[in-house]
C-alpha cells in the first residue's frame, strides 16, 4: 500500500469528484489535512466511510494554516511549484471579514484533540514567502505557538509547513523534541538543516513530492542524504502541481516514489528498479509509526 503522508481531500473533491475513488483504486493510505470544521467534517466522513468498507485509511490532520491568516491566493515561489485558491474559493481572509474563522478553527481543534479524533496536529508553521506574508509574521507565531501547545498537551505529531522561513523552526526544538514526531511537509530546507533538527533530538520526518522532480536541488540533495526510515511521500494534492499539470492529485504519488528511489539509487550506485519497492515499503512504515497505531496492510 502506498501512503500520502500530506494530502488536502476537501479540495481536491472539488477540482475532481471521483478523486476518492482513485485514492481507494490505487490503494493510496492518507494523512488528510483540514483547517476549518468544514473541510474537517468532509475528511470524518472519508475516514468513516474507508473503515466501514475495509478501503486504505484516512488519516485526519486539523490546524490553522500559516497562510490563512494572509488569505489563501495563488503564488508561487522558486520551487517551480503553485499554491492556489482552486476548493476554497468560498473563504475570504480570515481576519478581515469579520467571520472569526480563525478563532473558530483554533476551538475547533481544541474540541478534534480532546476527542481523540487527531493523528497529528498540522499544518502549522510560518509562511514568509512574500511581503504579504511577512506582515502576518507575529500572528503565525501565535497560531505556532497554540498549535505545538495542542500537539504536546496530548503527545500528537505535529505537521510543519514552512517557506522561507526555516530559521523560525530552529528556537523551537526544545519543545519539538518532547513531540511523539514532527513532520516536515514538502521539507525546504538543507540536509544539514535536517541533521541538525536530528542531533537535537528531534523526531523528525522528512517529506518529498512533486519538488524533487522539478529540480528543485536542496529537495533532492535532502532526500538523497536522508536515512530511508526518515522519509515520508507526499502528493500535497491538488496544491503541488507537477511539470506540465494545473493541479496534483493520487495519481502523481507512484512518479513521486519513482523519482525518490531513482534519486537514492544514484546516490548509491544502485539500480533504481530494485529501490522502489524496498523505498515504498520503508516510507510507508514510517507513515504508520507516525499517525497513528492502524495495522500495516
């Protein structure tokens, strides 16, 4: 079974109807991100109804994400890769139109925490890609802060989103040390940066998608370097679009896995043919040690 360790269902349901039918046809496992109880109540479902029918799990995921606070627009940054309102097109920034989403979400993850509904709290983390961004600095350091005081008060994991920004991770590691795993989506930043989380008794877990085939060189110097078993694969669908795509989506995972073992194989002078398998196997034991206790299937 092959596991999307970041993967965004409500909207991606929206771009593609039959999306969980694919996910279920490809045997994909996946960690679900929410941010607002609407998206959160879309993902119970999903991982009620996989149970019920005996289909690949869903994971749920729940916290602020670090660009709501800006509004959630299109952009892209230097990975080659874009983040677009495409499924959330129905919420205006939070902050100025008078809704609380923002404080509503932050209850409401406090309610999906208490009740044991949580694999892990995320994504949180900073976002300061652009001026924009940057001027909502102090209140991503709020929601951070709210978002690991949630993750250690009941020992989830927790889901770090970060561009440009990973100098903000680096003050934390205290408290990120003490968490059950932390997961560094679409990780950005260097192998040394990632060693050196690792050294200071971090649990960290890196994950890769469409990045590492878009040239993007610290994303493959990182995935190459990295101890297998700190691996995690991720499709960030429909947000993290491959070359030539407007969108991503569960189809893009098995090139995702084909591209981490071809960059491991190179590494080591191995055939990437025989590292595929081997690469699926140790990256989704690593999923499951991270959200949750659910049986290997």
């Amino acid at each position: 079974m092959s596991c999307d360790a970041h993967v965004h269902p409500y909207s991606l349901f929206k771009l593609d109807p039959g999306a969980e039918a694919v996910r279920r046809s490809l045997g994909i496992a996946a960690a679900a991100s929410a941010w607002n109880r609407e998206e959160f109540m879309f993902h119970r479902e999903l991982a009620a109804a996989a149970e019920k029918d005996g289909a690949p799990p869903v994971f749920l995921c729940f916290a602020v994400h670090p660009q709501a606070p800006a509004g959630l627009s299109g952009r892209a940054d230097e990975t080659g890769w874009e983040e677009t309102a495409a499924g959330r097109e129905t919420q205006s920034p939070p902050e100025t139109n008078g809704s609380g989403i923002i404080e509503d979400s932050l209850d409401a993850l406090a309610e999906y925490a208490a009740a044991g509904e949580l694999a892990a709290v995320g994504e949180t983390g900073f976002d300061l890609f652009d001026e924009n961004f940057r001027q909502t600095e102090a209140r991503q350091e709020q929601l951070f802060a709210a978002h690991l005081e949630t993750a250690l008060r009941y020992g989830l994991p927790l889901v770090i989103h970060v561009r440009r920004a990973m100098h903000k991770i680096f003050p934390y590691t205290p408290a990120l040390k003490k968490l059950p795993a932390v997961v560094f989506h679409s990780w950005p930043g260097s192998p040394d940066e990632g060693f050196s989380l690792l050294r200071r008794g971090v649990n960290a877990f890196f994950s890769f998608g469409t990045t590492i085939m878009l040239n993007h060189k610290n994303a493959i110097r990182s995935c190459a370097a990295f101890a297998a078993e700190r691996l995690l694969l991720e499709t960030d669908a429909p947000f993290q679009s491959p070359r030539g795509k407007s969108r991503s989506s569960w189809e893009d995972l098995p090139a995702i896995l084909r591209a981490a073992a071809a960059i491991r194989a190179s590494a080591s002078g191995r055939s990437s043919s025989g590292f595929t398998p081997e690469l699926e196997r140790i990256t989704d034991s690593a999923f499951y040690r991270v959200f949750g206790n659910a049986k290997e299937k």
